[in-house]
C-alpha cells in the first residue's frame, strides 16, 4: 500500500490539467479508438468472424453495416481491424482499400484510387482497359504471390455506401460484388451506409449478388446503462497519477436531469461527445473540476433554438415585419403572402395602435424586407424571379408561432404596443 | 489548446458585422497557430478553394501538387501526402467565411470538410462562419454534426460604445458621443448593422460640426446641432441608407445644399431614369393596359385617337416598335406568354404606381382620370 503511494508522482496542477485535457480530447474528438466498442459485442463478433474468414481461409464474403449517424459504425470497423491485423499471418497478406462515396464520386476517380492503394501504379502504367471489369481483373491478378496461384485477400471498405449507389450504372458495386461472389480472388466488400433502406437503391442485378448479410447497429441502452458510460466516458485511466473527477456531480439532481433530456433526444455517443467537449473547454488551471453548473451551461448550448437567437438581433422595423406575417398566417392559415400584403398590414398597426414606431417609407421597409431574406427566414414560394415585381413575389414564412412569440418575450427593449400588437391584430373596422 | 485535439469542426453563427471573422482572426494570429482563412464568396470553383487551403498551411508550392480541375478527391490526396512531409503537432485550422455558400457547390464539399480529420488522418479543424442558421445547412442524410456556437448581437449601448471609438481628433470625444446618439436615434430601429452605422457615420459628421466650423453654436447647444443634422439625418435613410445615390454624390449634396436655398432636387432613381418622349407614352399605354381592366378600355378611350393601345395591339405583319424592346431590356416590361408566339408577343408593365405617377407628370399627362382603381 505505502510502496504505491511513493510511486504515485505529484505534477503541479497546470500539467495535470493539461493531461487531462489530453487523454479527454482524444476521446471527445474521435482521435483515438477505445478499447473495446460498448453495447455491440454481437456485432463485434459477427464482423470479426466474417473478415478473418476471408483473411485467414480465403473465402469471398460481403456485408453492410448499417446504423444512423453516430452510431459507431466506422468505429465498430476499426476496432475489428485492429483485432483481424494483431495476427501475424494476416497482417503480411491482408490488403485493406478504403473507398469514401464523398470523395471518390465517380467510378474512374474510384478505380485510379483502388490502383493507388494496393500500389499497383507502376503495374498498370499507362495501360488503356476496355471496361471496368478488365481493369479490376487486371489488378486482381497483380496480386498473385510468385508461386501461389491465389491473390491476396483484398478488404474493400466502402464509406457512405449509398452514395456509391448513384454513380452511372453502379459499375463499382456491380463488378466488386461479382468477384465477391466469383471465385476469382478472395475479396471481402464492407459497406457502412446510414440509410436503412440503402438495399432498395441497389439494381437488381447488384442485389442479387451481395449476400445480403446485414449488421444492424441500433443502439439499445438504457438510461441506466446511458449514465454509466457518462461517468466512464469522464473517467480517467488508472495508471493516472492524480485526481478523479466524477464524484462531485455523480449524484447530483441536476446533472442527471440534463443527461435524461439529451438521452431522450438522442441516444448515440457522437451528440453526448458533443456534450461533454463544451463542458470539458471550461476547465483549466485555475477550475480543475467539471462542476454540474459547466454541464448545465454546455446542455444550455446545445438546446438552444438557432433562430431565436437571430432574432434577437433584428432591428424594431424587422420584427414588426415579422409580427405582420405572422397575422397574415393567421388569417390566411398558412397562404403564402407578398410584400404588399405585410406592408398593409403593418401600416394598419401603424394608424391606429403605433405609437413608438416611425411611419417609414417604402423603400426603407423593403430593405429590411430583403434582409429577412437574406437571413432565410422567409423564402419565396417559386424560383422564377424575374417575371414578377418583387413587391409581388409571394413568399413563405419559416418561423413559426412560438418561436416568434418567446423571441417577442427576450427581444431587449421592446416598445410594449409591440408587444400587445403580437397577441391582438388590428382588426378591420 | 495547441498540441491537442480539437474538435472536427466548428459552426459559429450570427448577424452580420457582430465580430465573427474579426474574434477568431485575432485569435489565431496572437496564438500564432497555423490557419488558412478562405472566403467562399471568392471561390467561383472548387479549385480555387482547395488552392487557398493549401497555400497558408503547406507553403507556396503545394498548390502545383493539384490537377487543372481536382476533385475533393486528389485534394484529399494531396493534403494526405503534404502532412506526411511536414507534420506538425499544432491543430491546424480551415477557416471558411460565408460558409452559406458552400451548399450551392458540390454536394459533397460540405459534408467532406465537417469530416475533414477523419478524412485526411490530420489534427486540423474546420470552422464555419454564416449568418445562417445550422438547420439550413444540414444535408438530407444527416451529416457529421459541428459545434455550434453563436455570436449575439450588440446592444444600443455597446453599438453607441464602439461606435464612439471613431472619434475624430480634432473633436472632444464627448461631442462625438453625443452625434453617435443622435444617430442612432434616428437608425436604430431600422438598421443594426455596425458596418452600416459606421460608413453613416463617417458621412455625415462633417455636417454636423458645420456650424461649429462656421462659428454659430458652441459644443454645448447640443439642441442647435440636433436641429441641423436631424432632417440631413432623415434625408439619408432615404437615399444613401438605401443606396440609392453613392456616397459620393452624397457628400457632393450636402456641400451644394449651402449654395442652393432652395427646394431639394429629388435624389431617387427615378430622376435617373431618362426615356425618349414616345417611349414614355408607350410605358403609360402599357401601364394602363396592364391594370385596366379591359372591359374599361371602351369608357377611357373611345374618343382618344390611337396612341394608346391594347396589349394585341399588332397588325399581322408589323414588327413591334424598337422601342417596346429597348423598355423590356430596361426591365419596365416583362414579357409574359411563351417565346414562340414570335408574331404576337405579349407584355406587361412592371412599374409602381409611384414611377408611372412621377413619368406621365414629366409629359404633363394627367394619368388619375384614366386609372380606374381611382374613380
């Protein structure tokens, strides 16, 4: 007991500090894998099972990972990489290419990639191939070894795999899914894709050759489950010299409070990162500790409503431009409405109620007109601008009723016949 | 933080002039962190975006590593290859400016940069700067969500302080102060724009200090000098606020404004617009026939002769006059109907009301009687 004590070394705290943020970065900004993938053992598994087939035994095999984003897809693949490649054999012989359907969008960009990766520039040179199917052979049987009669296996891990779905006859897909099912090299194809319904953007004759071998990857903790991988999330490793953090807050009403309500939004890690880097950029030297009050602001910072804040920045004259749409909404539930109409409805309220606000001209009110448009909270309802005046263009509100009317409530000075105006129109007498 | 991580990618977002670019410029400059700053309104084509990345972060030459046209692709490739050559330790950041722009591009540029330390297994930084909010930028699929953060708003008294730090260096500051709320007091509810205020500002305080200069008031009537600037003030939110007239011609008005005593000259670009004496007939026929009704044109028109005509006013084989095109270039007619009806073509006026009032009163045409919204 005394013997660890000694070796336990005290950093002044600024350098503790500065651990900490090191080690809780890396885990909040997606730098460094964990250990071991929570809540997917099944799927670890499965995966690890399927890819050391094809490693290991040469047998072809093709499967999709899906799951919305932030669910840990491409972290699930690296994990399991990492495994596959700590055996020896299978680190000398596995190629793994890795293709992203935002980078490589088209078939010819995705082939001179797949040339790049398995290092076969100088192979093809400036060899000309007739189609697409003649290149990937080509490379394929590159990768014989001297005296073996069978390539090397070759793992193709497609990112955004329905985006590879939309390139021109899905060339790509088709001709990697043949050799899968070929016996012409063994080849492993792994698709990560978000969309769940990425198999109906297939062909038919893709389709038919993937094995339709799906890993589905909806999370499925609990709230209790949600809380524990908070505190191991914030916890820190024990080799770690100094202090822990997570007692404070463990158990205080609050915190729990704003983590049921961002385990109610979204279940995935990637948002409760999100979380915890604002809360963790409060720390420093001088406040060592993550206190609830720091998550209770970065939860603030999350949730707040985007639009409410521009609209506290409007000038008076815009958001009675504002107040004046909405009413039109009102009457006309929901019609799209032109510049004349708000004018006249503004003008009405300024007759008779107004008693703050300056009769503007025109033009000065279609200035501020076009800067709520610029600002994109309201649209006009078709494309074509030029045919008509842009007084009479009509246009779509995209704000809607309590937004306006909490941002009514926060808007800084405003004149209270404003205010009274937002709840009672100016009826017509 | 300068050796550590950072998070993917940053989306700051506010009005405009509330100190985006300004904040995080001066910040990476004084931590002297490695960064290269691009405005998307500049970049016309992808190219010249990937270009003004690498320019800052990897030195002169790496932007000849790039193809004529290079796909996110070889950009993502290049990037890959110039970190290999030159790692450093730092975060390096990617500041993109009017980043609104960027979802009228490629489809996948923007989801591509939110990713951008993922994709090229670099310590680098993306952040975003609109005055859009996030909701409109996030693509159908979803994407990899940013940090949001917001710039707020200035206040009245914080846009009076920052304004007041303009101060001219012959003036007492507090005279300055008391001309920044004089202006205010007259723009504020319109516009809160600090650049706006500023450049209002800038152009009418020699104005207000004429008639110091001139020696009729002191610094301390400060009703007298409010009374001189406020109608000058006013004249502004007309014409300059609006651009209407440059600034220039807006200094020139003010210091012709002592000579002429008399009525001020219109500065609105209706006085601009000069047309040929036929042509302004032809616009007001147009603009009567397009806003008649045409059951009407008998009760206005049987006993004028023929200088007013119908919309199909076209004999089979005539040409329309030159002079209908040359107003439909000046946008005052827009053609309405299909392009093909070559022979008959159809127009309407697209003028206000206020325009066609201030023409037909140029040819002394009394426009009212004939206007049957009017009767």
């Amino acid at each position: 007991m005394s013997k660890r004590k000694v070796k336990e070394t005290h950093m002044p705290v600024g350098e503790c500090i500065s651990q900490v943020q090191m080690i809780l970065r890396e885990r909040f900004c997606h730098q460094r894998l964990p250990e071991k993938p929570v809540g997917m053992e099944s799927q670890h598994k499965h995966l690890l099972e399927l890819l050391r087939r094809t490693a290991v035994h040469g047998e072809s095999n093709s499967v999709l990972i899906v799951g919305p984003r932030g669910s840990g897809k491409t972290m699930l693949l690296n994990c399991v990489l990492r495994e596959l490649l700590e055996v020896k054999d299978v680190n000398k012989n596995v190629l793994p290419v890795h293709l992203n359907g935002l980078l490589q969008t088209d078939d010819r960009i995705a082939l001179k990639e797949i040339t790049r990766q398995l290092n076969l520039e100088n192979v093809v040179g400036d060899k000309v191939f007739g189609s697409f199917a003649e290149n990937l052979a080509f490379l394929l049987e590159a990768l014989k070894k001297g005296d073996r009669s069978s390539s090397r296996p070759v793992l193709f891990i497609l990112d955004e795999f329905d985006l590879f779905a939309h390139h021109k006859n899905q060339t790509l897909l088709y001709n990697l899914l043949d050799v899968s099912q070929s016996a012409q090299a063994p080849v492993a194809v792994i698709g990560l894709t978000c969309r769940l319904d990425v198999l109906e953007l297939l062909e038919k004759r893709v389709k038919s050759r993937f094995s339709h071998r799906q890993i589905h990857l909806l999370s499925s903790l609990s709230f209790i489950q949600y809380l524990d991988n908070v505190r191991s999330q914030l916890s820190l490793p024990q080799d770690f010299p100094d202090t822990n953090f997570y007692d404070e807050w463990n158990d205080d009403q609050s915190v729990v409070d704003v983590l049921q309500r961002h385990y109610n939004s979204s279940k995935d890690f990637r948002s409760l990162h999100l979380l915890l880097m604002l809360a963790l950029s409060r720390v420093s030297a001088s406040k060592p500790a993550i206190k609830p009050t720091d998550l209770l602001e970065a939860s603030r910072v999350c949730m707040v409503d985007s639009k409410a804040n521009i609209l506290h920045g409007l000038s008076i004259l815009e958001l009675c431009l504002i107040i004046a749409m909405k009413h039109l909404n009102d009457i006309y539930e929901g019609e799209p409405f032109n510049f004349q109409m708000v004018h006249n409805e503004f003008k009405k309220f300024l007759q008779r109620k107004s008693h703050s606000i300056h009769n503007f001209d025109k033009p000065v009110v279609i200035k501020a007109f076009e800067h709520l448009q610029q600002l994109e909270l309201i649209k006009s309802m078709d494309s074509s601008t030029a045919k008509i005046q842009k007084e009479y263009q009509l246009m779509k509100l995209l704000l809607d009723h309590s937004q306006i009317m909490e941002a009514l409530q926060k808007y800084p000075q405003c004149p209270t016949d404003v205010k009274q105006w937002a709840i009672v129109p100016v009826l017509e007498t | 933080m300068m050796e550590q991580c950072s998070y993917p990618s940053i989306f700051i977002y506010g009005h405009r002039a509330t100190g985006k670019s300004h904040v995080i410029h001066t910040l990476l400059k004084e931590l002297e962190l490695p960064y290269a700053t691009v405005s998307c309104v500049e970049c016309v084509s992808v190219g010249l975006l990937f270009e003004q990345v690498l320019l800052p972060l990897f030195g002169s030459d790496s932007a000849s590593l790039l193809s004529r046209s290079p796909s996110l692709s070889d950009f993502v490739r290049v990037y890959k290859q110039l970190c290999v050559q030159a790692s450093a330790k730092q975060t390096r950041y990617i500041v993109l400016d009017r980043a609104e722009l960027l979802r009228d591009m490629e489809a996948n540029l923007l989801p591509a940069f939110l990713r951008l330390q993922e994709l090229v297994e670099d310590n680098v930084t993306v952040i975003l700067l609109s005055e859009i909010v996030w909701d409109k930028f996030r693509p159908n699929t979803g994407c990899f969500e940013p940090l949001l953060l917001h710039f707020p708003d200035y206040s009245k008294g914080e846009l009076q302080q920052i304004l007041s730090e303009d101060s001219h260096p012959s003036y007492s500051p507090e005279l300055y102060s008391a001309f920044i709320n004089i202006l205010l007091g007259v723009f504020y509810s319109v516009c809160r724009d600090l650049r706006e205020l500023r450049h209002l500002a800038a152009l009418n305080f020699s104005k207000f200090i004429e008639p110091l200069e001139q020696g009729k008031v002191k610094e301390s009537d400060t009703h007298k000098l409010w009374r001189n600037i406020e109608p000058h003030l006013k004249k502004a939110m007309q014409t300059v606020y609006l651009r209407e007239v440059s600034s220039v011609q807006w200094e020139q008005q003010l210091q012709m404004e002592e000579k002429e005593a008399g009525a001020v000259r219109g500065l609105s670009a209706h006085a601009h617009v000069e047309l040929p004496y036929y042509s302004k007939f032809l616009l007001i026929a147009a603009y009567l026939a397009s806003y008649n009704p045409a059951r009407t044109d008998k009760r206005f028109f049987l006993k004028h002769h023929g200088k007013i005509k119908n919309t199909n006013f076209l004999k089979k084989n005539e040409k329309p006059p030159p002079q209908i095109s040359s107003l439909g270039t000046l946008q005052l007619l827009n053609q309405v109907g299909h392009d093909d009806q070559l022979d008959a073509p159809k127009y309407k006026c697209a003028v206000s009301l206020d325009f066609i009032l201030a023409i037909s009163r140029t040819v002394s045409f009394d426009m009212v009687k004939y206007l049957y919204d009017f009767l």
